[in-house]
C-alpha cells in the first residue's frame, strides 16, 4: 500500500469516525452535557471539512508519483 492510498483510507475511515461521532453525541447520548455537544460539533465540522480536504489532496497528489 502506497503513502497516497494510505493517506485516502485513513481520511475515509476518520469520516466514518467522524458521523459515529455525531450520531452518538446527538442522538445517543444517555445526558446531554456540554461536553457531549461539543464532541457532536466537532463531529459536524469533521464531516464537512475533510472531504473537502480530500478531494483537494487527491487533486494535488494525482499529479505526483509517490
């Protein structure tokens, strides 16, 4: 496994962390404490910026033979 497939899984399976993460600490949850709701924030800004970050490391690095 190359340093640029590595790299595209890991981002795919912290997104999939990333939405366990949300779901959990909004919907899962048995209290609903600050702490929990910034985790299900932290969760929603994983979600919506690492694919970005995906898509433009796979832009970047398609180019380049590693």
């Amino acid at each position: 496994m190359t340093l640029k497939n590595f790299h595209i899984a890991f981002l795919v399976i912290c997104t999939v962390l990333f939405t366990f993460l949300t779901v959990w600490a909004f919907v899962y949850a048995p209290d609903r404490t600050p702490v929990v709701t910034t985790l299900g924030v932290s969760g929603i800004a994983g979600l919506l910026l690492l694919p970005f970050y995906g898509i433009y490391f796979v832009r970047k690095i398609r180019n380049q033979h590693l």
